[in-house]
C-alpha cells in the first residue's frame, strides 16, 4: 500500500503541473487578444490541465495508468447518471427563480412554459451526451486523481474542504486574465472568484459522491456540464421573460444564489460519510480476523 509520504509527493506533482499551466492564462494574455489560434491554444491547455497533469504525474512516478474510471459503469448505475444530470439543473432553477418570485415578480416569468421549459431540458440532455466529454479533461484530474490522493490524507470532509478551494483557486487565473485585459475592476475580479470558489466546494462534494458512488468519473463529467450549461439555459428564458431589466433583487438574489448548492453539499457530505462508516464497520472485523 501507498504510504501516505508518497500519496503526498504525487499530489504536489499533480498541483504544481495543473496550476502551473493555469497560470499561461495570463503569461500569453496578450497574444491571446491578437491571435485566435494562440487563444484557442491556450484555452484548450488551460482546460484540459487537469487531465495533462494526472496523465504526466502517473508516467513521472511510474504509478501507472490503471483504474483511472475511464469506464462508463451503466450497469446498475444509470439512476445516477439522471442524478447527474437533473441536480444542477434543479439547484440553479431554484437559484434564479426562487428570488424573483419571492420578490413578487413570479407572474412575469413569460419565457417559463412547460413547452420551453421541457425543450430546454431536450437540448441539454442532447448536448449533456456529446459535450459535456471535453469536461474530461477536468474531472479525469480533479475527481479522478486528487480527490483520491486527498482522501487518505484529510479525510472525506478534509477532501471535499480542501480539494473544493484548490478546484476554485484553479480557476483564478481567468478572472486575474480578464482583469488585466481591462474587462471589469479587481474588486468585481475578486467578487468572481470568491463567489465561484464557494460554488465549486459545495458542488465539488456532489461529484464527489458520483465517482465514489459509480466508480466512475463520468457521472462527475455530465453534472460538470450541467454545473456550466444550466446557468446559462435559465438566463436565456429569463431574457424572454416580461422582467424589467432594471429590477434589482438585492441581497435576496445574493443569498439565494448560494442556499442551494450548501444544501447540496450538506445532503451528499452525510451520505458520503454515512458511507464511510458503513464500509468501516464491514472492514473491521475482516481485519481482526487477518
């Protein structure tokens, strides 16, 4: 068995590589503004680092390339898979819906009928079963490679904690790119990121629970999609809506952007911990047996 020593030493391979490509995100920012090869480049280097690290880190350490959940695992496990799919889709829902009809705006949904409604659930399903692969190259890493190495470590609590800052931290680099190419003040930059590191801890416990739950880091690839489809689907039927675009919800909108993603997270925290003490208490008495 891996000594926790070594387990510590692949994960700082693994981080500095990951976040060390993050970071071309602002070394060719310029380039980037000139050139769209160079800005797909770059892109394409930065979203895929995850996986590139996880794939360097096993050949480096000579840890190999097997059981890296590269297997879709339906068998017994489609159920999660709609879980997958419906949970974030079900979070942002409530947080963009619940503050406006709380707000007495519930009437001027308009763009919210059950025929929009339902065709946007066909287009990001459709698009959740050929798109959302390219998510790949995140989640091979993130839920794939770290939160394993994290576990033996910190602990699941510790893991989802710590491996839901470092995923959010990972992300920096984009607002820090913006910020320097003129797009929106360093105030609202660090507004961004703090907002979407919250986001990503609570919802990292969620794909979590996924990959541990089907042995595969796929589920966590579909509800990735969803994380970032699914926002951007409800805004669109918000556009259609009869809402005056100077409404101001104020802090409601605030705080319920965040109420149910912890929710989330508190509900799959105790069945992931519920879990492990289940599978504890099966492995105990093997081992006073051994």
């Amino acid at each position: 068995m891996t000594n926790k020593k070594e387990n510590l030493r692949r994960l700082g391979l693994y981080l500095l590589i990951a976040f060390a490509l993050s970071l071309l995100l602002i070394v060719f920012r310029k380039p980037m503004e000139t050139s769209a090869r160079v800005s797909f480049i770059i892109t394409q280097l930065f979203s895929f680092s995850p996986a590139i690290a996880c794939l360097i880190t096993r050949a480096v350490t000579k840890e190999g390339f097997g059981d890296m959940k590269l297997h879709f695992n339906f068998h017994g496990n489609f159920r999660w898979y709609l879980l997958a799919f419906a949970v974030p889709l079900l979070c942002f829902s409530a947080s963009e819906l619940l503050p406006v009809i709380i707000g007495g705006h519930g009437s001027r949904l308009s763009a919210f009928t059950a025929d929009n409604v339902l065709s946007v659930i066909f287009i990001l399903m459709g698009q959740s079963a050929v798109v959302s692969a390219g998510l790949l190259g995140e989640e091979l890493g993130w839920r794939g490679y770290m939160n394993r190495k994290l576990e033996p470590l910190v602990g699941t609590l510790g893991t989802c904690l710590i491996g839901g800052i470092i995923w959010g931290l990972w992300h920096f680099p984009i607002d820090i790119s913006n910020y320097l190419g003129g797009y929106g003040s360093f105030s609202f930059s660090m507004k961004l990121a703090f907002g979407r590191l919250v986001l990503l801890t609570c919802f990292g416990v969620f794909l979590m629970w996924l990959t541990k739950k089907t042995d595969s880091v796929f589920p966590a690839v579909v509800a990735h999609f969803m994380f970032n489809a699914s926002q951007n689907a409800i805004m669109e039927l918000f556009m259609q809506s009869d809402i005056p675009e100077d409404t101001d919800l104020g802090k409601l909108a605030d705080v319920f952007q965040y109420i149910p993603m912890a929710v989330l997270a508190v509900i799959f925290m105790l069945l992931l911990l519920r879990a492990k003490a289940h599978a504890g208490k099966h492995s105990a008495p093997q081992a006073m047996k051994a």
